[in-house]
C-alpha cells in the first residue's frame, strides 16, 4: 500500500497501454482514472482531486509537455506529481520535460521494476508534501490565531491609556502609535489626592509582546506607587522633587525584582501641584522634556538623563522644578519621533519637533497631537519603524 492515499490520472492515447498502466496502479491500491489526451486530462483535473499522474509525451491535441505546464500553472491547487512516458532520453529532450515541470519519466516500453521504483518515489514525494501542506495549515491557523490575539491585545493596550483630560486648569491629551500590533511605549496622568498630579511617559526598549507587558506592569505600579508615597508623606506635599525622585526610585527596584530578560525602560516622570503650579521632572534615560511658559514662547528643552530604569539597584534619581502658570505647555514624547527617518536616512529631530510645537501654539492639545503624527508620517514616507508617543500638558 502507498504511504498515503494516490487519486491518480493515467493519461494515452493508446487504449492498450492505458488498460496495462491502470491495473499496474491500481494493484498498488492507487484510485485510477483514465484520460485519452491531455486536453481531457486538463478537464478532469480541474474538476478532480489527482495527485499523480502518469501520462504519454507524444498525444494529439494536448501533449504530455503541454498537459505539464497546464498543471503548474494552477498555484491554488495542491501539488501533482507527474510522471511522463517518453521514449525519448536524448539531453535536449529531457531539459524540456523538466522544464515543463515533469518530475520523474519511464521508458518506452514499460519495465513494470523500473515503473514501480519511480512510483515509490513519487509516494516518498507526496507524502512529504502531504505533511508540508497539514503543517502550512497549522501554521496558517495558528497565525490567524495570534492574529487575533494581538489584536485584542493591542485594542486591551489602547484602552489602558487614559483620554484627553482636564483636571481643575490642567489638560493632559497624548498621542499613542504602536509600530506593530502592541508596542512598548506608555504613557499615564491621574490625580494623586486632592492637591497632585502625576503623569509620566515611559518607552520600553523592544517591541512586542513583552515590551506591552512591562508598559501595562509601569501603569499598575506608577500609580500604586504614587498613592503610597503620598500616603506616607501624609505632613503634605513637602519637597515635591524629592517625592517625586522617591517614586521613581522605588519603581527602579520593583522592575529589578521581575524575571525582566534584559529589558528596561527609560522614563520622564512628573508631579504637579495643582494649588502652586509647581512641577517636578524626573528623568530616567529618557530624552528632555519640551517646555512653553506662554504663549509666544519657544519650547524649551528641560532636564537631562539619568540611568534608565531597570539597569542597576540604588539608584539615586534627581528632580528638576519648574512652574506651569497659565498658558504653559509641556511635551513628552519618546524617541520614537526625534529618531524617525526619512528616505535618505536623516532623522526628524528635536529642532524640528520644537518648531512644531512652536507653529502650534494657538491651537487646542488634540489639534497640535494631530499636526505630529501628520508631520512624521509625510517625514518617513512609509509605516512608522518605532512606537511613537506623545504627552502634552498646558495650564489655562
């Protein structure tokens, strides 16, 4: 018996070796059926389910070489191993059946050892195909699955970022493009108390899966830590830097207490006094905030390195103040924008992101969220190749 179920064609124009070949198939248990030329063949593959078949090189209408490339033409349909009859072995010959997709031949007249070795090799060959195409299937399922997978996921992620905001004077409004289906940037603002702020943008270094998972871990954390270490305070908001440098401290020893395989992130974390207006900065690796103290301002860069968070233990983070009186505005953003290139390689930069920022004074937080993620995509021409995030504050 073959090594899997053989449906095969057997195609001549010669009624007697027609008869002769089928019983020799079917006494190796193969389903035969019969053609007289290969324009009939065509048909009856068309509307059949043939895996060989064995068919005259010399035939009216449709020759064997013709009836080969017909197949081979058919890319939807599974693979057709063919054998050909041909009495004809000179090299020209036979580079012309090869190139007309014929796999094996047999040679006229028929050696019924010679006929069966070949037809073993076509059962080792459709097998192997057979378990190719059950694999291709599995894994065409298994990525429609993660497909979708990802896509809950990335519309989980998307709902896990809080929405434009206003908070008694202050408006938070970000802008959130993952490269991929889940990215590894996040950004967070929530109130901590009834007197402060926080808000934070932080850009884990990968992509994928892991990267959003450790996003998701610094949203939980952040803000279990922000009420603790307000909590704890408890004689009031005191020196606000040093709270906030506390806070990112801590958070420092709980990414390096996870299984994090090497990742990390950098980060840009803020308290704001709603009463004072004061505002602490705290930087982890990430690149400076841009600052506007009114309109007609410039944005300015504010605050600089630091280690990235999950590098090394007892780390003493800094914090750098500044105020946010009516008409401020201050942006956060990831590298994802100041590092996106162009076709000829250059990157957007910082310069060009403050003079946007800059043109887009006047206009609403959700306005000027808009005009950057216009700008970069007419900058790179084609999909984003990093995550790119945005968190824009402005006092009014």
């Amino acid at each position: 018996m073959p090594l899997l179920p053989v449906r095969a064609l057997v195609v001549d124009d010669d009624p007697i070796l027609l008869a002769l070949l089928s019983a020799f198939l079917e006494s190796r248990g193969y389903a035969v059926s019969q053609s007289g030329d290969g324009t009939e063949a065509l048909e009856r593959i068309a509307t059949g389910d043939f895996n060989l078949v064995v068919t005259d090189r010399n035939m009216p209408r449709m020759d064997g070489l013709a009836l080969c490339r017909a197949i081979r033409a058919r890319p939807e349909a599974g693979y057709v191993y063919c054998i050909m009859l041909t009495g004809s072995f000179d090299e020209a010959s036979l580079v012309a059946a090869m190139e007309a997709g014929v796999d094996d031949f047999v040679a006229k007249p028929l050696r019924p050892a010679e006929l069966g070795a070949r037809l073993r090799a076509a059962e080792r060959v459709l097998a192997l195909e057979a378990q190719m195409a059950s694999r291709n299937l599995e894994l065409t399922r298994a990525y429609a699955q993660l497909s979708r997978d990802l896509e809950m996921a990335r519309g989980l992620q998307l709902g896990q970022l809080p929405p434009p905001q206003d908070f008694g004077g202050y408006r938070f409004d970000g802008l959130y493009e993952a490269c991929s289906f889940v990215g590894g940037d996040v950004y967070d603002h929530f109130a901590v108390g009834d007197r402060l702020l926080a808000f934070y943008l932080a850009d884990v270094s990968g992509h994928g899966v892991a990267a959003a998972m450790m996003a998701v871990h610094a949203q939980h954390q952040l803000r279990s830590l922000s009420w603790q270490a307000v909590e704890e305070a408890q004689a009031g908001v005191g020196d606000l830097g040093a709270l906030a440098a506390g806070i990112l401290g801590a958070y420092n020893q709980r990414v390096l207490q996870m299984d994090q395989d090497g990742m990390y992130l950098t980060m840009v974390f803020g308290l704001l006094d709603r009463a004072t207006g004061e505002t602490a900065l705290v930087h982890a690796g990430h690149p400076p905030v841009l600052y506007s103290a009114a309109a007609g301002h410039p944005f300015e860069p504010v605050g600089e390195g630091s280690l990235p968070l999950g590098i090394l233990a007892g780390v003493q983070y800094e914090a750098r103040t500044l105020r946010m009186p009516p008409g401020s505005r201050l942006a956060l953003y990831s590298d994802g924008i100041t590092d996106c290139g162009n076709a000829a390689g250059e990157a957007f930069g910082t310069a060009r992101l403050r003079e946007l920022l800059g043109r887009c004074r006047a206009v609403p937080l959700d306005a000027v969220r808009d005009a950057v993620l216009q700008a970069l995509r007419g900058w790179r021409g084609e999909a984003l190749e990093d995550d790119v995030t945005l968190l824009l504050l402005e006092s009014h």
